[in-house]
C-alpha cells in the first residue's frame, strides 16, 4: 500500500497537471487522521475536484483510500469574491453586501448581516428556507462556480452555466 506522503505528492502532481493556473495545497492531515488535506484558492469548484478525485483513485487505487473528497478545502480571493458578490447584487440590488476596499468581501461585516433565503442568482436557486449570515449567501452561490484562470475568463463568470 502506498504511503500518505507518496499519495500526497501524487495527487498534487494529477491536481497540477488539471488546473495548471491553480495554486495547491496538499498535505497529509494531523497524526491520527489518515488522510491528505487539499486546499486551493478559486479556482475549480469542490465537485469538479471530486469528479477528478474519482478518476484519479480508479488509476491510482493505492492512494484511493488517502485521497478524500471530505478533506477538499476550497478558499475564495478578493478577485473572487468580488466577481460573485457582482452577480449577486446585479440580481438581487437589496442585498448590501458589505466589501473591502479592494473589492472582496469584508467577512466581518458581512458576518453580523442576514438574509432570509432561498437566493435566485443567475437563473438559479441557492439555499433553502433560512437565514443565513452574507458570507453564508456568497459562499453558497460561489462554490457553484469555477475560477479557473483560464475557465473564469471563457465561463463569463458566475452567471455562465457550471458543468
């Protein structure tokens, strides 16, 4: 069976070779928790990464039981951020969504905000009944979309459709 540090570094090679504009972190978990933690920013949603995951463990079915789509850890940049919060307030001009200077989000603010959903953004519904803090909202329709360097600029943004 192969190791978590020779899984790790297998997986991040695959991960590169798919989203070449990407930034990856990929580690093994804390002691006693056996796995490998991938991290990236933007970029591919969590879903397509779990596709990608399931064909990477049919060739590689040493790292398969390392490798989990429950350790995937995606964070947004201000760039990103600021492209959904865009599509949000475009069509849903009520919502303020408080912002950083340089156009992202601004957690703290956003965190002491509400919304009472369900969201319609692009076409689509986001979340359910409930109320939710703004970066739950922006998180919610943001991880609906790729980021990709190359795919961000090709999808439109986030009111393109998602694979």
């Amino acid at each position: 069976m192969m190791e978590i540090p020779d899984a790790a570094k297998l997986w991040k090679r695959a991960l590169q070779a798919e989203w070449p504009g990407v930034r990856w972190s990929v580690r093994s978990a804390p002691r006693g928790w056996f796995s490998v933690i991938t991290a990236w920013e933007d970029g591919p949603t969590e879903n397509a990464v779990a596709v990608f995951c399931r064909a990477f463990k049919t060739v590689y079915p040493d790292a398969a039981s390392w490798v989990r789509d429950s350790s995937f850890r995606r964070t947004y940049s201000p760039a990103g951020y600021a492209v959904v919060i865009e599509a949000i307030t475009r069509d849903i001009p009520t919502m303020p969504i408080p912002r950083t200077p340089d156009g992202g989000l601004d957690i703290r603010a956003a965190r002491a905000q509400t919304w009472a959903g369900p969201v319609k953004v692009g076409g689509r519904f986001y979340g359910h009944k409930h109320v939710y803090d703004l970066v739950a909202v922006v998180e919610l329709v943001a991880a609906d979309h790729d980021y990709t360097p190359s795919r961000a600029t090709e999808s439109g943004g986030p009111d393109a459709s998602t694979e």
